[in-house]
C-alpha cells in the first residue's frame, strides 16, 4: 500500500469516529429529562432614596418658585418662669422643653474665618436718607482662632437710640463661635448673652436658657459669619439660608433669602454686590444685607424696616486692614 493511500484511511478513520461522537452526544442530549423551570426572582424592594440637587452657582441663580417657599419661622421659646404647681400646668422648664422641641437647628455651612478689618459706614435715616453726624464703625479682629468684634453707633431698627455690639469668641468647625455678646443702648441699659458650649446652652440675664446649635450666632457675629461664607464657598448662597440667633434676652431660626446680585452705586462707582433679605412677618422689623465679593464679602450695606415704616441704611464708606490680634 502507497503513503498516498496510508494518509487517506487515516483521515477517513478520524473522520468516521467524529460523526460517531457527534451521534452520541445528540442521543444523550435528547434523552435528558426535561428542565425545571426556574423560579422567577424576588422583586426588589423599593429603596429609600434622597435627592441632592448640585449646588448652583450664583450667576445662575433664578427666583424660587412659589411652592418652593420655605416654611414659616417657628416661635421662639418663651422665657423659663418659675413652676406654678397647679395641675395640668407645664413647669417653665416642662414649657422651654416643649417650645426647643419644634425647633429645627440649622444647617452648618462652611465658613473661612474673614481676615481683620474695619469698616466705617454712613447712617441715613428718614424719607429724605438724611445722614446722621456720628457713622457706624465695625472692628473686627482675629487670628483665625479667636476673635474679638465691635459694632458701634448701630441705629436700632426703629431708627432709636443707637446701639454698640460687642461679641467675642472663637472659630470652630461651625464658623464663627461667640462665647459672649452684649448690646448696650445709647450708653445706657446692657443686655448680656452667653453661649455656653460645653453645656450646649444659650444664657441669658433673665435665667432663661435655650439650647445651641452647632453655629448659633449673635446679632452682630452673624454678619461676619455670612462674610466667612462666601469666602469659603460662594455657591452657598443660594435659596434660603437659615441661622440660629441668640441676643438680648431672645431667640430664633433666622431665614433670609437670597434675592440675587445686584449693583449698588457708591462713591466709587457701581458695586456688584450679593442682596439677603430676611424673612419677616407683617408687623415685624426686617433687616437686610448687601455682601460685595470684591471687598472679601464684607457687607457694604445694611438697610434696617421698621413696622412704623422708618428706613434706615448703613453704607459702607471705607474699609482698612484691622488689627489681627484678637
């Protein structure tokens, strides 16, 4: 037999024992019971979910549609009085745990602790924005650790006596941390305030107490906590910002909105500058604030609403470096 005629068997052997596998795995395939149908899978449980929109930037910042109005500001507790022991009738300090339960403590924001300055503002009063002879001042000096502040010569809200505001304290994780505040009326009455962070308590001269928030501010420390705002993260000015204030033997949730960037005309020219309006009750004073990113988002204008109509502005006349020790 030839190689020609070897190689042809062998291929014809091989290929005559593939076609007999073949077979015999069709056979065994067609022999196998039938498969049971699997049983459907468990439907998955709905999770619970919580949308977190991306911050917006403030240029593109838009009005809030009405049903995205915040809610309204819950009332501040009422001074602790003694207990009257009559039954059904709360204790004082029964009542001011009551009246802390339905407040909401706002969020923390990040804040950088603003660098020292001194700003003096003009005061205009009345229909005619008459300017009074004496301005405002606002000395604001810090380390970056501690801090002192003194606001002097503020007009009260219902254009009044003027006021001085002093505040000092530190700077923590929540921003701007008061220890102690005190407002002293056209140098006369003095109304204390003391935040006792290791108690976690707001004290104040009548013995009432209300409980503190991690940023709970005071009335003049709340404005350099909106200036370390918008050093720190100008995106967060946006919507409605809420800020637990403590002063003058009262408290609150204080909101304000914010309108948007507007250009105010000063002495040197148009000031672009970010516009927060507090939210107010009819029959309510209202305070408002311009914040200028290029003046390191110090506040360049206060204007105060009184119930009785009466306007008062502060505009910001000059700023210059202040001390930076505390």
């Amino acid at each position: 037999m030839t190689q020609a005629e070897l190689r042809r068997l062998r291929r014809l052997l091989v290929l005559g024992l593939l076609s007999a596998a073949l077979h015999l795995a069709v056979i065994a395939w067609m022999a196998r019971p039938p498969a049971r149908a699997r049983a459907p899978a468990a439907a998955a449980q709905p999770a619970l979910m919580v949308s977190l929109s991306a911050p917006a930037s403030p240029a593109a910042l838009a009005p809030s549609p009405a049903a995205e109005t915040p809610p309204p500001l819950p009332p501040a507790p009422a001074p602790v009085e003694a207990a009257s022991g009559a039954a059904g009738v709360a204790t004082g300090e029964q009542a001011q745990t009551q009246s802390e339960a339905s407040i909401q403590m706002p969020s923390v924001y990040a804040v950088q602790p603003p660098p020292p300055v001194a700003l003096t503002y003009d005061v205009l009063e009345g229909p005619q924005q008459a300017a009074r002879a004496t301005p405002s001042r606002l000395l604001w000096e810090s380390d970056g650790n501690n801090y002192t502040l003194r606001f002097e010569n503020t007009p009260g809200a219902d254009g009044g006596p003027s006021r001085t505001y002093t505040s000092v304290g530190k700077v923590d994780d929540g921003g701007i941390a008061p220890d102690s505040a005190q407002q002293e009326i056209d140098g006369g009455r003095t109304t204390s305030t003391r935040f006792d962070r290791e108690t976690g308590r707001i004290e104040f001269d009548s013995g009432a107490s209300v409980r503190l928030g991690p940023s709970g501010q005071d009335t003049a420390s709340l404005l350099m906590q909106m200036t370390g705002m918008g050093l720190a993260e100008p995106d967060q000015f946006r919507g409605t910002l809420s800020f637990q204030v403590g002063a003058a033997g009262r408290h609150a949730i204080v909101r304000f909105d914010v309108v948007g960037l507007e250009q105010l005309e000063g002495a040197s020219g148009i000031l672009p500058a970010w516009h927060l309006s507090e939210q107010a009750a009819p029959g309510q004073a209202r305070l408002e604030v311009w914040l200028a990113p290029s003046m390191k988002w110090f506040p360049v204008q206060l204007r105060s609403s009184a119930p009785n109509g009466q306007v008062t502005v502060q505009r910001l006349r000059s700023m210059a470096p202040g001390a930076p020790k505390p």
